[in-house]
C-alpha cells in the first residue's frame, strides 16, 4: 500500500475500559485520506475516548490504531508534527496571551505558518495579546483552529468543534475548514452534535451509539438509502417489500416507518398494493437518520 | 532540547506574578526595622535574620506549591491534551517544566535572600553560622525534596483513585522497609555504613522521583488516572528494586562469621570455655559484630545489638550469658537478653529495659540476674519467670565503679564508689559495702574501704572472702589484701597498679616490677622471681597447683610462684595480642582455672589457643 493508499486514521477493534464501564466497545473505522470524515454520537456515546485514543493521548484498553500509517500510541510524538488538533475542552493555559501561544506552537512545528495563523486572528477579529482565558468559548475554539490549521497539518482532527457556539461562530469555524479543504485537500476526522453543520462538508460519516459504531459509510450512499414512508393507516406489511426498517412509529391515524435500504422499484411495488391507501415517501436529513438510529431508544 | 527549553520558557512566561510577590517580600527585611519593638534589635541583625527566614519560607512554601502543581493542576484542568497533541515527549514536557520549576526557585530565593544578606554580611555569618553554599546546598537540597515529593503526592490524591489507599500502605510499607534495612546496621555500630547506606537510598529515591514524571506522563499521558497508576507503578517497582538490593546489601553486611573480622580482639572470661571474640568487620566499613566462641568446639554464636564484651557477663558455671542489645549505637537504653550458648543458642528477650550506663551481673547458676543502674537502683530478677524479685535504692552512687555479685542467690554484695559523679577523686571517701538479702528485702551496709588514691581497683577471691583493694596514687600504688565483706585490712603491700596486682588462690598478693631494663621481678609471698625482659606485662591468670600466667603483648610467661621458678617462656613476635582479662568486668571475683588457654592474635590473621605449660598453639580460625 502506498503513502496515497495509507488511511488517514484506521481503528481497528478498539475498546476503552473506565473501571467496569466500557466506553468504547470494539470500534473500527476508516478514514480515507482528503476524506472528511464525520463521527457522530450522542453525549457519552464514547467519541471523544476514541479520539483521545486515536491520537495516542490515552491508551486504548485493546485495539490497534493507526494514523497516517503509524501506530498512534508509539509515535505520538513524531505524527503530532504532522496533525493539527482542536480539542473539545479549550485546553491552552489561559494565562498564555494569544501571540504567546503562537510563539510557542512556532517554537514546536517546523512547517508552522506564522502568516496563515495571523491572516486567521484577523478574520475572526481576535486581538493577539488577549489572554486565553480572556477569550469566550467560539473565541477559544476559533484561536484553537488557527493554531492547529497554521501548523499545515496533513490531518486536522476537530473534537466537538462547534459545541457551545452560536450560529455565527459555527459558521466562522466551518467556513475555514472548507477554506483549507479548498486550498490543501487535508483530510479532517471530526466528532460533532452540529449535523447541519456538517452535512454539508461530509464525506463519510459515522455513528457511535453506547460506545460502538452502528454505523459507518459515505454520507451520499447513507442518505439515499434512508427514506421515510408514511402511510395513512396501518399495519403495513414492509418486510414483504424488503424494506429494512429502522423505525417503525405511529403518525395520526396512519403509521410512518424509516427504512435503511429504500429503492423505488419496490416502493412502487408496495404502493401498488390494493391494501394500502396512501404511501408517501420522504428523503431524511442527517439529522433525522441519526435520530432513527441513534436517538430513538433513549 | 529546545522543546525542553520551549516548555521551561512557556511555564516561566505564566509565573511573572510570582516573581513580582518574591520582589515585594524583598523589601519586607528592611522595612521591619522601623516597626516600634523592632527598632531595639540591631538592624543588621533583624535585615539578616528576617531576610533569611523569609527567603527560606518563601522557597520551601513555593517548592511545595509548584510540586503539586506542575503536573498535576494540567491534569485535574484537563489541559495536559494541551502539551500531548503538540510533538513533544513526555520526558521534553517533565524536564521542561521541571526545570521552569528549579529556576523559579532559586529566582525567587535569590531575589529574597541577596538583599538581606548584602546588608549585613558578617551579621548572617554570625547569626546563621553556616558557609553560604553549605547554607545553599541545604535549601537548595530541601526545596528539591519537597517539589519532588509535592508532585509524586499532587498526582496521586489529585487523581481521586482508589489507588491512594494501597499507595500509602505502599509507603508504610516502603517506611517498614528501610528501618529493617537500617535497624541492623546502627545494630553493628556502623555510623559510617548506615550514613553512606542512608544516603544511597535518599539519592535512589531521589533518582526515582526525578526519573518518574517522564515515565508517568510517557504512559499516562493526558489520563488523571493513567498518570497516578503509571507513576504509581514506577515508583514502587523502582523502590521495591533499590529496597530489595540495599536488604541483600544489609543482609551480607550483617552475616559475618569470626572469619568475617577485620581486626579480632578477644576476651576470655577465667571459667569455662566460651570466649568473647569481636571487632570490626572486613569490607564493610565500620560494622562491628561481637561473637561467643567456644574453644573447646570451635562454634561460634552471633550477639547482635552489642558491639564488645562490654555490657555482657557469663554466669559463673560458663553457660548463661547476659548481654545489653542496643538498638542503635547512639541508644542510651537497652533490652538484657540472655543466652545459653552451649545448649539452645537462642537469645532470650528478658524484657529488662536498663540505661547504658548499668551493671549487671548473673548469678553463678545463671538462673538470677542482678541490675544496678546510674541511680544505685538495685534489682535483683528471676530470669525463668522474668519477674523482678525485689528492689533497693543505694545510696552515695557514683558511676566511677559499681562492683556486684551473688554471693547466694539470695543475697547481693555490692561495692560502690562514694564521690558523686563527677569528681573522679575518692581520697576523701573509698568504697562502701553493701549485701542485700533478696528474700528480706533490706540492705544492709557491712564495711568501707578507705583510701587517699585517685584510681581504684577491686578483685574479690572466688569464694568472696576476701578483696584485693589496689590505690593508685599519683606516685605511687599500694595493694591491701581486706576483708571483702567488712573492709578490714589483713595484708598491706607496695603496687605498681591494678594489672600488676592480684589476689592468689590462696590469699596473699602477688605483684609485678620492672626495673629501667625492662627486667620484670614477681613477688609473692617474701619470694622475688625473676620473670624476664618485656616492654609489657601483666597477670593474665592463675592456674591450678599455684602458677600464673602473665603475657605482654608477644610473650606469655608461666611461673610456678610455689617453687619460685619459671615454668615457660613463650615469645613470639608476630603475636600482636592476648586475650584480655575482664578486669573491669561487674562481677569483681577472680578464680583459678584449671585448664585455661589464653588466646593469642597472631598478625598473619589467625587466632590461637595457646596451652601455657607446653607452649603449643591450636588454631581456631583464620581471619
């Protein structure tokens, strides 16, 4: 396999233990290089032990992972040179004045781009001597981006970027990870609860639902293989249709039910049939699948 | 390199307010002057001293702080992810700010400490009476402790693991340890051995603690609790190792055999056929071990907590030894022990606590054990049931000399030196007699000696009839021969000191001259016997059938006083010592051995049993 093969990260069965707790249980996942690669969960879903994990910050209990070709928890140190890495938490020292912290990352990072990282302050409009801990939250997390975006990273890994953030701030965010798509084609693994946000910028997605991922494949093939069908009364006979459902729900008078592996052939075949009054079909946002798959048992 | 230095940079960038609060407190040693009921006190002094206790406080206070903190804060903070997703090591993050950490310190102490002290230089030197960098190292030392020790204790109770529990019945356990490391060497005696053994483990320690926050953060990482169970599991592994090699050391240290000595110094009790043998150990510094030796089997048997036959006695029938086991050398109290050494050879734990500076003495069965300490409390015990037995206070004590013996195992005599301590003279006041009746409980007092001499010497006759009483004057010596209950003079004779005087079995005194050739005379009974040239020599012993033993340091003479004729002349110069008689034994009685054999150090490194009347020499062991 060559360098351009190589995924940008593979997780490979991994579990994390807290105590008797599994946070995450066996997770595998892919993320091709140039890819945007969304992991979507619930709170506690355990996204942010496998990101923690993946970036060799905690030790998995079992697995193996690999980004950009090399084992995470061995070569941490050497693969952090080429990922830029927005945590969930602002973790930089709030005593630190923001051109500190950038001094400081220029001090660490050979490819450190002192220019990107200044043009992106003036973008967001964040003075250079404010104190970290003097910034408010989508402030925090915008400094975070240009830090991490400034080191010319081959993979940018955003951990619940946009969580606290207003529109204008997610936007702000979103919109310069699209600019550094544009420009360099860096593959971005991002973990999130904005699905507006980032059904728009998505490759793949993934969804993690008590610490295991139920579901992992790219967004188009995702979205046209869920549809919502609703009828206007019921019981409908689906499986005879083989239509895989993910939810089946009364609505009104009738019944609406998701399926995950809709075609239009056997709609029309089940629409045709003389028991069934009326059948519309719907498509779903990201939004509303994750819902049916991840949302609908709590 | 520069990613340590990044790091160091970034943590002294964060710590201005810091150095500002060690600037303003600067000025606080000279602002106190000027406070009314400071203003008596000269203002140098005040500068100097206020200067130093600040500049110390302040630094110690400030080590302990940045311990617990530097690591530990970004742990519960949740910003250790900070440092982890930059390509820094762990060992880059832990030296970085672990050397953010010692600078901070001695900014802060010198900006504290040098304004005080440039004040008043020769103030501080004579109120703190130290060298600047002894004074240096010992802060400096200190401050480094407790960083090291505030980060081990910051991560563990930071992390609120469970794990806090065992590691602390780690460390008692860890505490446990090093007192049975260094318990048997204070044991031995060896001041030297268990300071340097000491400080191997402290700089051990302190390598452990230096070496561990690179370990933790390289396998804890950015975890709370990966980081107390990575540390957690370095440190005690790391110790466990430094513990379990320095009790191996301990433990060769402490196993040493009569052949393990370096220097062999022996003493010989007149009756039966154990021996003292005890000296200092070979490679081992100055660890000291005291053994029972047998010279009739060639066993030997270890006396631990004693470092020579000083503080021990045998029973007279030769098979009950009591001794004093100190728990260290600078112990000033001990626990007796007791010892068969030719049947169980276990030590027995009598649970008689005595000072020092006791004497004790057994009964000549071995089955009672008497103890009079600094005070003159006198109390006589039954060993088999450990119970004391009854107590006296005798009056007029001096810790100069206390002699005492069972004359039957119910009745003590005493002897004690008058003068308080510490007049060493006793020209005005001699020696009282006591006997206490154990079953009676009363102390009687039978007798005084008189004596105008500075120094004094007592031998009882075996069967305690009679004493010998040498005076040793400034010029002069006189040997009397008294009643050894009441005092009375029978027998007066000129001496030349205590080891030149003794009492024969048959009562009279024998002493020992030199002339200026070294020739030396014995006289006894009217007979004058000339016994040879010598530099040294002194009566080792008596002998039955009326022949004595004398030796210097290489010779050995026998003489038959009987007959007024030497019997043997053994020289041999490589003979470096004799045993020594237990001339300052508590029990004051001599007694005639029948088949004694003086032990001999030979320099070559090997101890002989020598038989006096035909001059042959039976190796015991070489060292």
């Amino acid at each position: 396999m060559n360098h351009a093969e190589t995924p940008a990260i593979r997780i490979d069965g991994m579990t994390v233990r807290y105590g008797r707790r599994v946070a995450v249980d066996t997770a595998s996942l892919t993320v091709p290089r140039g890819s945007v690669y969304a992991l979507l969960g619930r709170n506690g879903a355990g996204k942010s032990s496998l990101v923690r994990c993946a970036l060799g910050q905690q030790r998995a209990t079992s697995g193996n992972t690999e980004v950009l070709g090399e084992d995470s928890w061995k070569h941490r140190t050497r693969l952090m040179e080429r990922i830029g890495v927005v945590a969930e938490d602002a973790d930089a020292p709030p005593e630190m004045r923001v051109q500190q912290l950038a001094d400081f990352c220029a001090s660490l990072y050979s490819r450190f781009d002192t220019k990107a990282f200044d043009a992106r302050l003036d973008r967001f409009g964040i003075a250079k001597q404010t104190r970290f801990g003097d910034l408010s939250k989508g402030q925090k997390k915008q400094v975070s981006l240009a830090l991490a975006l400034a080191t010319t990273p081959e993979l940018i890994v955003l951990d619940d970027p946009t969580l606290g953030l207003d529109v204008v701030a997610r936007k702000s965010l979103f919109d310069e990870v699209i600019a550094e798509l544009a420009d360099r084609g860096t593959t971005v693994f991002l973990t999130t609860h904005d699905l507006t946000g980032v059904e728009h910028i998505a490759d793949r997605v993934a969804i993690m639902n008590d610490g295991r991922i139920v579901l992992e494949e790219e967004l188009e093939t995702l979205k046209a293989r869920f549809r919502r069908i609703r009828f206007a009364a019921q019981p409908v006979a689906l499986d005879a249709a083989s239509f895989r459902t993910a939810l089946v729900r009364n609505w009104g008078a009738g019944t609406e039910a998701i399926v995950s592996n809709y075609d239009d052939l056997a709609f029309e075949r089940l629409r045709s049939n003389a028991t069934i009054q009326s059948a519309d079909v719907s498509a779903m946002s990201l939004e509303e699948i994750f819902i049916a798959v991840a949302g609908e048992k709590q | 390199m520069s990613h340590v230095l990044a790091i160091a940079r970034r943590d002294l960038a964060e710590r201005t307010s810091v150095f500002i609060a060690a600037a303003v407190l600067a000025v606080l040693p000279f602002v106190l002057p000027a406070v009314p009921g400071v203003r008596a006190f000269s203002y140098t002094d005040v500068v100097t001293t206020v200067g130093a206790i600040v500049a110390i406080g302040f630094t110690l206070g400030l080590a302990l702080v940045l311990g617990v903190t530097m690591i530990g804060r970004d742990l519960s903070e949740k910003r250790m992810s900070f440092y982890f997703s930059k390509p820094l090591s762990a060992s880059a993050i832990w030296f970085g700010k672990l050397i953010a950490a010692i600078v901070t310190l001695v900014v802060c102490f010198v900006v504290l400490f040098f304004p005080s002290y440039l004040a008043g230089t020769t103030s501080w030197q004579r109120s703190w009476n130290l060298e600047l960098p002894v004074a240096f190292a010992i802060v400096g030392g200190a401050a480094l402790v407790l960083l090291l020790f505030g980060h081990v204790f910051g991560t563990m109770f930071r992390s609120k693991s469970p794990l806090v529990a065992l590691d602390v019945a780690l460390m008692a356990g860890a505490a446990l340890a090093i007192a049975a490391i260094i318990r048997p060497l204070l044991e031995g005696f060896a001041g030297d051995l268990t300071t340097r053994v000491a400080f191997t483990l402290f700089a051990a320690l302190m390598l452990i603690l230096l070496a561990c926050g690179a370990w933790q953060l390289a396998h804890g990482r950015a975890d709370r609790r990966q980081n107390h169970y990575a540390l957690s599991r370095f440190v005690w592994v790391s110790l466990a190792i430094v513990l379990v090699v320095a009790g191996l050391f301990t433990a060769w240290v402490v196993n040493v055999s009569p052949s393990d000595l370096k220097t062999v110094n022996v003493s010989q009790p007149e009756e039966g056929s154990w021996s003292f043998v005890f000296g200092q150990a070979k490679h081992r510094m100055d660890y000291h071990a005291l053994f029972l030796y047998d010279l009739a089997s060639g066993k030997s048997m270890r006396l631990h907590g004693i470092r020579s036959w000083f503080s021990s006695g045998l029973s007279r029938d030769g098979r009950t030894v009591a001794y004093l086991q100190l728990p260290d050398y600078r112990a000033m109290e001990g626990e007796l022990y007791t010892v068969q050494p030719g049947t169980s050879g276990e030590s027995v734990d009598t649970q008689i606590a005595v000072s020092r500076y006791s004497e004790f003495v057994l009964s000549d069965d071995g089955a009672r054990l008497a103890v009079i300490d600094g005070n003159g409390l006198l109390t006589a015990y039954e060993l088999a049931s450990k119970k004391a037995l009854a107590s006296v206070r005798v009056p007029n004590t001096a810790r100069t000399m206390r002699r005492l013996f069972f004359v039957s195992p119910e009745l003590l005599r005493i002897y004690i030196q008058s003068p308080q301590f510490p007049t060493m003279k006793v020209a005005e006041h001699g020696v009282d007699i006591y006997e206490f009746d154990v079953r009676a409980r009363s102390l009687a007092h039978t007798g005084q000696l008189r004596t105008d001499a500075k120094h004094l010497g007592l031998a009882v006759s075996a069967d305690g009839k009679r004493a010998l009483m040498v005076a040793d004057r400034d010029s002069s010596a006189t040997a009397r021969i008294v009643d050894a209950r009441t005092g009375q003079l029978i027998a007066e004779a000129p001496a030349e000191g205590l080891m030149h005087t003794t009492l024969l079995a048959d009562g009279s005194i024998a002493t020992l001259k030199k002339d200026a050739s070294m020739q030396w005379t014995l006289n006894t009974g009217g007979k004058q016997i000339p016994v040879g040239k010598s530099t040294q020599l002194f009566f080792a012993r008596e002998l039955a059938g009326g022949r004595l033993v004398l030796n210097g340091a290489s010779n050995l003479v026998v003489v038959d006083y009987v007959h007024g004729a030497v019997l043997r002349t053994d020289f041999d110069s490589a003979m470096t010592s004799f045993s020594y008689p237990q001339w300052y034994a508590a029990d004051p009685r001599r007694s005639v051995a029948d088949a004694s054999q003086p032990l001999a150090v030979h320099q070559k490194g090997v101890l002989y049993a020598m038989q006096p009347l035909s001059g042959e020499k039976k190796e015991m062991f070489r060292f």
